[in-house]
C-alpha cells in the first residue's frame, strides 16, 4: 500500500511539474482554437450547413412508401351476391409506392447549388473566426513577453541601486559621504521598488488576460517562453499591394461574402424556376385479404404534369425579391474588399512607423547608456551630485522600456500584415 502511494505521488508531482511548464506561442494557439466557444458554435453552423447541402442531393432520388391497414366489422354486412348477412369480417389491405420528379424546372439543382454556397459560406466564417483568435493570442502573447521584459528593466534598475547603496554605506561610515546623499539614494530605491510592484501587477495582469482568452480553468501558474525566432520577420517588411492582393484570394471574410453572393444568385434561379412546369412519375402496388381471402394485386403507373398559370404573381415578386438579395451581396462584396484594403494599409502603415519608432529607441538607449556611464564616473569623481547620476539612470531606464514596448510593437504589426494575407 505504501509503494502505491508513492507511485500515486511522485505521479501528481510530474503532472504537477508538467502543468508549471511555460507555454509556447503554439501551444498557447492550439488550445485557445480548441476551447474557443465561438469555433464550436460556428462549427455546429457548418455541421448543419452540410446536412442542408446533404439533404438538397438527396431530393433528386425517389421516394419509396409502405402502408398497411386491418380492419374488423360485426353484424349485416353485404357479401358478394348482394344479399346480407350477420358476419363476422376482417379486412387487411397493404400499399407499397414509389415516386421521383423527372423536371421541375431545375430548382432541385439551383437548390444543391445555393446549399453548397452555404456550406462553403459557414466554413470561411469558420476561418475567420480561428484567425481572429489566433490574433487575439498572439496581440495577448506578446504583451505578456513585453510585460516580463519591462519587470526585468525594473528589477535590474533596483538591483544597481542596492548594489550602489551598499557601495556608499561604507563611504558615510567613514565621513567621506554626506548622509544627505545616502538619502537620495534610498528615496530612489523606493521609487524603484514601486516601479518594479506596478511591473509585476501588469504582468499578472496580462497573464490572466491570455489564460481568459484560453480559457483555462487554472491559470495561476500559466507562464510562457519567448519564441526563438521572435524577431525573424525584422528585415520581412511585406508590401500593402502584394499583402491586399494575396488577401483577396486567401482571406475568410471576402470568401464568405463571394458564397453569400452566389448563395442569392442561385436563388434567384430557384425563384425563376416556379415559371416552369413539373413533371413526375409514381407507381403503386397494392392488394389485400378479405377474410383470410386473397383479393387481386393491382399495380398502377403514371404521371402527373403540372403547368403554373397563375399564382396571384407571387413567383413574379419572389424574383424580384430574390434579384434585390443579389445586388445587396454584391455591395456586399464590395465593402468588404474595400474594407480590406483599408485594414491592409491601415497595418502597413503601422508597421513602418513602429520600425521607425523602435530605430529612434534604440539610439535613444545607446545615447543613454553613454549618458548613465558618463554621469557615473563623474559621481564617483565626485564631480555630480547623485541627483544628477539618477536623472541620467532614469533617462536609460525610460529608453530601455521605449525599446521594448516599440520591438513588440513592430512584430505585432508585422503579425498582423502576416495574418491578413
């Protein structure tokens, strides 16, 4: 019983350990497409969509039907030469028939038609909906990385500042430092802890806000790991106009918009072909007993002809209606484009300026760095007070943090023309 309980808890504690592993930008993908209520709900739509388009072939077989009928009467009753006669008599009668329609003006086709534009409509909205949250995660990912590289910023500022306070306690000590300036430094060390504490509640924050879009059940311990090929797509910069024309071939929205147009055309000619005649064919066979008597078969054949002549106009104006679908889809169609294009630019244009902004902040860091050093070496000179090496500290610091936020920046927007092709 012991070793059971030792295999039992050295299981928990793998599962547990495993459970504590930072997730991939991947991993992190794959589960939110896998847990996402909107992707289950659409992808009932699409199941449905498919049984329509199933169903709308099917019609074009015929159908076969059965039915049987027993029957009992008591008392007179008539019997074969006329007379009447008190009886005790049992009907059984059974039917077995057939049926298909040989034209009805093609609307059984325009019909598997206009389903199969459905189905194909609710499998891009299906698309779109996945690409959306792949954005989501990703936009949520990479505030997450933003957020841990800023807490690392603070923390280290901090630690320069104890390790420089415990430089100077030695330096009061001896009378060689004003207590005044020991001051200054503990003041900053405050404000830097306060940094890190705001750094780390944002952190958490965004933590929470990727295991929501996940939506995981536990994500306390939710962490994640910086892609290795993070910043492969910096000297990738991809042009609007190719983007945009890739995108009108590739993207889910512009599809649905195209099926939904279709959809209405063919519906359209489903209206229209209530202008036509129908023709089908049936056959039955039946027959009976009459007191345990076998009657005799019958078998009919035959068809039926139908000829619309006048239906108070109303296949008239469900063309036309039909014909007022198609122009709105096709307007449709066409603010979707454009929209499209409006996004595509709208993202280009934002991925360049933050290319420009991550160049400047990244002089801006090197010309800051320089800044922090020289004013160190001239505190230590005791040439600048320690008002003046912390202004210069917190001028790095803000350009360190600029640089960050502007790199996640660029490939977010990057991200975004990516996912737009």
């Amino acid at each position: 019983m012991k070793k059971i309980f030792l295999i039992i808890g050295a299981l928990l504690a793998a599962l547990l350990a495993s459970a504590q592993q930072p997730w991939t930008l991947q991993q992190c993908v794959d589960t939110a497409l896998a847990n996402n209520r909107n992707i289950k709900q659409k992808e009932l739509t699409r199941k449905t969509n498919e049984i329509a388009y199933q169903q709308a072939r099917n019609n074009l077989l015929p159908n076969l039907n059965g039915s049987a009928s027993q029957g009992w009467s008591f008392g007179r009753s008539q019997i074969a030469d006329g007379t009447y006669q008190n009886l005790n008599v049992s009907n059984t009668s059974f039917s077995l028939s057939s049926g298909i329609t040989l034209f009805d003006g093609l609307k059984m086709k325009y019909n598997i038609d206009a389903r199969m534009a459905d189905l194909k409509a609710s499998e891009a909205n299906l698309e779109k909906i996945r690409q959306d949250i792949i954005l989501s995660v990703s936009s949520a990912f990479l505030q997450v990385l933003l957020n841990k590289e800023l807490l690392q910023i603070s923390e280290n500022q901090l630690e320069l500042t104890q390790n420089k306070i415990e430089q100077q306690k030695s330096l009061v000590a001896a009378g060689k430092l004003a207590e005044g300036e020991m001051y200054e430094l503990l003041a900053q060390q405050s404000k830097e802890e306060l940094s890190r504490t705001q750094a780390e509640n944002s952190l958490k924050l965004s933590l929470l806000d990727l295991g929501q879009i996940l939506e995981l059940s536990d994500f306390e311990k939710l962490d994640v790991i910086v892609p290795a090929d993070l910043m492969n797509n910096e000297l990738q910069m991809l042009d609007a106009e190719n983007v945009y024309r890739s995108a009108l071939n590739n993207r889910p929205e512009v599809k649905s918009a195209e099926y939904q147009l279709k959809n209405s055309e063919k519906n359209v000619q489903i209206a229209q072909s209530a202008y036509f005649p129908s023709l089908s064919f049936g056959a039955s066979v039946s027959g009976g007993y009459y007191n345990s008597v076998s009657t005799p078969m019958s078998t009919s054949l035959g068809f039926n002809l139908s000829v619309p002549i006048f239906n108070k106009m109303e296949t008239r104006n469900q063309v036309k209606t039909a014909q007022i679908n198609v122009e709105s889809n096709r307007l449709n169609v066409d603010n979707t484009k454009l929209e499209l294009r409006k996004t595509i630019q709208q993202a280009y244009y934002n991925a360049v300026a933050a290319k420009a902004k991550w160049d400047a902040a990244s002089k801006s860091e090197i010309a800051g760095n320089e800044a922090y050093r020289f004013a160190n070496q001239k505190y230590e000179g005791g040439r600048a007070t320690v008002y003046e090496l912390y202004q210069a500290k917190n001028n790095l610091t803000q350009a360190q943090s600029e640089v960050v936020q502007s790199k996640y920046e660029y490939v977010f927007r990057l991200k975004i023309l990516e996912l737009l092709m």
